[in-house]
C-alpha cells in the first residue's frame, strides 16, 4: 500500500515522492543505532554524576524526536526557502558566535556554550550548515570560481570567532569544507596546492599559538594518545568482532565522555566491530549516494550546498571515529546522530535536513532518468 497517492498534490505528498528515500532510510538506521548505544553507554556516566541512569538516554530520544521533526521540515524546502532560513540562521548564529567569548561557560580551556533563554547551546553546531548554504549561494552567483572572492568573507569570519574560542578542530572543518565546495565550483588544480598549502599553514599556526593543541599534537605523535582514547582502544579491542553483550561492557565504565565523543568506542565493546564498520558503511554510503544525487542536480545552488553538507557530515563522522581508535589527534567532535547532545542534533537535522531538501528530485532530473 503506497504512503501517498501520485495525483496527491499536497506539501506532504510532493516531498514523499520527491525526496530520497534511501538517504533518509540510512540516516534512521544510524540514529536507531545511536539510540541503541547511549542506552548501553551512558548509564555509568549518568551514576558517575548523581543523575537516573536513564537521564542521558531519555533525553536522547525526546532531542531525537525533536531533530526528525526539524530534519522532516527542513527536507520539504524549496531550494529558496533553504537559502532564506540559513541566511537568518547565520546571522543569528553568528551574533551567538561573537558572543561566546564574552558570556560562554569556559570547560577545559575552551568556552564554546553560551545559555539563552535556559537552552545551552554551541552556536557553532548551528552556524556551520548556515554557512554552507551561504558559501554555495554566493558560488553559485557567478561562473567558475568568480563568487570565491565573495564566499570566502562569511569563511573567515567564522573561522577567526571559532578561534577565539579556541576551537581549532571546527575551523580546521569549516576551511576543509570550503576547500571542496570551491574546488567542486570548478577551481584549477593549481589552486588547490594553494589551498592545501593555506590549510598546513593555518595547522602550523594552530599548533604553536594554543597550548592544548600543541600538547594533544605531541602527545599524539609520541604514541600516548591520553587516559580517553587509551580506554577507548582498549574498549573496541575488549568487543572483538562481536561484542561483550549488551550491558556486559566493562571498559566503558572508565570512559568520561562514554556516552558522547567515544560513543562509538563504548558500543562497539558490547555490540562488536561488526556493528562499528556498519556504522562507518552507513556514513559512506548516505554521504556517496548524496554526493552522486548532487552531481546530477541541474540547479548549481542546490548541487555546491549538497556537496557542502555532505562533505561536512562525512568529515565531521571521520573525525570522531579518527580519534575513537587513535588515527587522529583528540578532538572534541560528536559522532553525527550517535553521540549525545542536544544542540548538535538538532544542528545536524537542519543541515541534513536542508541537504535532503536541495537533492530532492526535479522534473528536469526526472527528465534525465
């Protein structure tokens, strides 16, 4: 029995018929799994604070809720529409930015949480998907590489408040994401070596003008990745190819940030590496698929925005599993839909919900099938 009827000509049915079905089906199966592992995960983080063992995954499931809402609403956008709610949301994320520096709660040596209204939040979770569709409205604006000029103000913007933070990781993303929507504009190769170049230099500057990374880079280096990332090698190592067991996990419970960035360490000790790579598959495969899809939109717009949001949920996916199992330096990035955390949820439903909306099906694509 089909959902909805093709002579149905409501906002509804018009998305059901027009929206990819396989990305959003890779993307629920994600979220089951993250659903699955903060229940496992998080109970010895929640005792080790005095709170309900299900504090974590309780509220998981109801930001859970509240992100497919979001996703689902932004999904049904036309590619203007897009543009109008990331515009305001820049604007407004960006202000939050520039406060953060002057209000933000300080955690480790960084203050990147600001509280407004009672909610807290990490603007810049919020402001990384606005900027992409900002960068791809300006590319888009001119031919070849001509709104570069343009799209790398609203770049630097951020990356220097991201730095005042200091958040060198989210920079670090934010330039390599411009990078590939400016090449996927149609920048030279020579340019690339150029851009390639920008981004070591930005590293090197990173590495000698904030301690904390500077200290995590050498201690990286000097294979002794840290008390987090030891227990987290020793957790993935512990699950073997199929895992403890639910609730059988014993590593996890030495794990500070088990239920957020080592979310993946924790619930590959009780589900095993077999459910780990089917989450590094499902990430591949919603970000390749996506990136196919926007290689045959007709609209450049919408085609430079999917690459961009796409591009930033792969990497940002790359980075968290990097650091899981010690092929990167720590950094404190979350697991997309995995990992625990409010504001990063409901970031990643616009982002991904605004991707869904700009690779949605057009008669001149239908055309072309």
């Amino acid at each position: 029995m089909r959902a909805f009827d093709r002579t149905d000509t409501s906002v509804v049915a018009n998305w059901w018929w027009t929206v990819d079905r396989p990305l959003l089906v890779g993307l629920a199966v994600v979220a089951a799994i993250g659903v699955v592992f903060i229940f496992t995960a998080s109970p010895p983080v929640a005792e080790r604070m005095g709170l309900s063992p299900w504090h974590f995954a309780l509220r998981q499931c109801l930001f859970l809720a509240l992100a497919a809402v979001v996703m689902a609403a932004c999904s049904m956008l036309a590619p203007l529409g897009v543009r109008r709610i990331a515009g305001g949301l820049f604007w407004v994320g960006l202000a939050l930015l520039a406060l953060v520096p002057l209000v933000g709660h300080e955690v480790n040596g960084a203050t990147r949480w600001i509280t407004v209204g009672g909610l807290r939040l990490q603007p810049s979770e919020f402001v990384k998907p606005a900027l992409v569709v900002v960068v791809a409205h300006a590319l888009a604006a001119r031919a070849g590489v001509g709104g570069m000029p343009r799209a790398a103000l609203p770049v630097a913007l951020v990356t220097a408040l991201l730095l005042l933070q200091p958040d060198v990781g989210q920079a670090l993303l934010v330039l390599a994401v411009f990078a590939v929507m400016v090449f996927a504009a149609g920048l030279a190769w020579p340019w690339v070596v150029v851009f390639a170049g920008g981004g070591a230099a930005t590293a090197v500057m990173a590495y000698h003008g904030f301690a904390h990374v500077r200290a995590r880079v050498d201690a990286f280096l000097a294979a002794d990745p840290g008390f987090q990332v030891q227990q987290s090698l020793m957790a993935v190592e512990a699950g073997g190819w199929l895992g403890r067991g639910p609730g059988e996990g014993v590593v996890k419970n030495h794990l500070p940030d088990g239920h957020a960035d080592f979310i993946f360490a924790a619930g590959v000790e009780e589900f095993g590496l077999v459910i780990g790579l089917l989450l590094v598959v499902l990430f591949a495969t919603v970000v390749l698929r996506g990136l196919v899809l926007a290689e045959r939109q007709p609209d450049r717009f919408a085609q430079l925005g999917a690459v961009g949001l796409l591009t930033q949920l792969g990497l940002q996916a790359g980075i968290n599993l990097g650091v899981n199992v010690a092929l990167l330096p720590p950094k404190g990035m979350t697991l997309p839909f995995v990992s625990y955390g409010g504001s990063s949820l409901i970031a990643l439903a616009v982002g991904t919900g605004m991707a869904l909306a700009l690779l949605r099906r057009t008669p001149a694509m239908a055309v072309l099938r």
